[in-house]
C-alpha cells in the first residue's frame, strides 16, 4: 500500500464578490503570475487547499467556487461549462486579473478547456486534472444521476447520516479491489454537501449539462486542434474509475506538444494523491513553459484548417 503524501493545507478564508446579483465565494493567495484552480462537480475551493500554500510561494493562486457550489449562491440559472467560463472570465476582471494559467480537475478541467476556447486571450497554460469533456464514457453513478427523476433518488439524501451510508457502501468496494474503492473518502466528502435542497438542485442541473443516461455529451477533441502553441499539461490517476485514464491518452494525442502525468497509485484525484508531485509539476511546467500569445490571424488558419479536415474526411465517409 502507497501513503499520501500530504503537503500541510494552507489556511485561507473564503471572499466574497457579488458579479450579476449572485454572491460568488473564491480563495486567493501568494503572489507572482496568477493560477486558476477551478473544482470538480458538487466539490468546492477547499479542495484545493492541500496545494494552494505550496503554489502560493511562486504564484498568485486563485481557487474559486463555482456557482452553485460549495458558498457561492446556488441560484437557478444556466449551469453549462460556457456559463461557468463566463463566470470565470467576470471573476478574474473583478480581481483585476488579466492572464491566467487555468486548472481543471473534473468538471473544472472541462470549464478550463471551455475557457481557454473561449478566452485564449487570456489563458497562459492549459492544465487538465482528470478532466471532464473528452470522451462519452463516465462513471455508471454519474450516468444514474443525470437520469430523468433521479432526484427522486437522491431525495434521502436530506436525511441525517445519508452520506456516511453512501460512503461506506463506496468504501466497501475497495475491499473488493474495485478502483472506485479508492477514492471512497473523497466520494464521501462531496457528498456530504449534497443535503442541503439548493445544492441537490445544482448539482442536477450542471451534472445534466454535460452528462445523460448515455455518458458525457460534450467533448473538447472537436475543437482541441484550436490549442496548438499553447502549453498543456495533462495529469490523471491510472486508478480513476470515475473518468477512466483512456480519456488522458485521447486529450494527449489530440493536443500535440502537451505534456501527460499519470499517477499510477492514483484515483479521480491525483492532486490529493500525491499533492507534492502534483506541486513540483505544475511549478515546473509553469516554469519551462512560455506563456500562451494569441494571435488572431493564426486561430483562422487554424479554424480553415479544421474546416477542411472535416470536410475530407466527410466525404471520405460518403465514399467509404
């Protein structure tokens, strides 16, 4: 059996800003070049906590919470990956923040690759952790839980001591071998924050915007081309039974040039895992990595280039 490694969390308190009527809460620490660090679906900005102080010593670090999630407010309203990029995007103008490296684990990587599609004007670096949006396979669970009345399902979640009981049914996989085992606390933690009513409610609604009964309805491979020049880095658990490591090959090889991390003693959250090498690599890859200049001029070659492509092999299809 491995042991963690731990780095000592930092100690930051949550700030508020209000950006369009919602209050969004965010962490922000360190100094030098900024650092997004964008969470995984119904988790929060504490979960980066077990990096954010080793980061801070290079760099300014900014981890928000979505909206919806952990203490920003959970209104209804458009839970999609281009609206959490949005947010981003407000969020950063508030901090006067111009550029960013942008990280992503889970649903957070698919904002982040969202953001640097949107915004490559303003992304340095691309860092994708266990990243949502590559390929339709995800997690069973996670399928069952964007299934039409699966709030029906998760309505015992309100009741006291609901998400012990979910954890250790998780837990009990891991004395099965089962790689979902592994990652059977962090399940447990994010669960946690399931019984309040508004988070249930955001959580249906941003898990069923990227995932259906079938798996995950958006991808970033159709557009991954437009990321060429500008550093990636790719990070993911061998062991992930939440978003299996297939996916980090997919993204490596249609982002040429990108760099690919697979912890082999890892699950869904490698960054937990091994938050010392997760640190010494994205510092590193900060380091030996040129920031990202968009040029204009160049995204249209690269759009007509993609144009023709699929063409080609459209009417390859047709032929074929």
């Amino acid at each position: 059996m491995v042991t963690s490694r731990r780095v000592p969390p930092a100690n930051l308190e949550l700030q508020f800003r209000t950006i369009h009527g919602y209050r969004r809460a965010f962490r922000v620490t360190g100094s030098g070049p900024p650092v997004l660090l964008l969470h995984g679906i119904s988790d929060h900005s504490e979960t980066w906590l077990p990096v954010m102080g080793q980061l801070a010593r290079h760099h300014t670090v900014i981890a928000p919470d979505l909206l919806g999630h952990g203490s920003s407010d959970k209104p209804r309203a458009d839970y999609s990956v281009a609206a959490f990029s949005n947010g981003m995007r407000d969020l950063l103008d508030v901090l006067d923040v111009e550029r960013a490296t942008v990280v992503g684990h889970s649903l957070g990587g698919g904002v982040a690759a969202q953001f640097a599609y949107q915004y490559p004007e303003r992304t340095e670096r691309l860092v994708l952790v266990s990243t949502g949006g590559v390929d339709r396979e995800v997690s069973p669970i996670l399928r069952a839980a964007a299934a039409p009345l699966a709030e029906v399902a998760l309505a015992p979640m309100r009741l006291p001591g609901s998400g012990l009981v979910a954890a250790t049914a998780v837990r009990a996989l891991r004395l099965f071998g089962h790689d979902l085992g592994h990652d059977a606390d962090e399940i447990g933690r994010v669960v946690a924050g399931l019984p309040d009513t508004a988070a249930r409610g955001a959580f249906t609604r941003t898990l069923r915007a990227v995932v259906d009964w079938r798996g995950q309805l958006v991808t970033m491979l159709d557009r991954a081309y437009l990321a060429e020049g500008m550093p990636v880095l790719i990070a993911w658990g061998l062991r992930d039974a939440i978003i299996p490591v297939r996916h980090a090959y997919l993204a490596h090889e249609a982002m040429p040039g990108s760099r690919l991390s697979i912890y082999d003693h890892a699950g869904h959250f490698p960054h937990h895992d091994d938050p010392e090498r997760f640190v010494a690599e994205l510092v590193d890859f900060i380091a030996t990595t040129e920031p990202y200049l968009h040029e204009y001029a160049r995204r249209r070659e690269l759009l007509d280039r993609g144009r023709v492509a699929h063409d080609e092999h459209h009417e390859t299809a047709l032929l074929g």
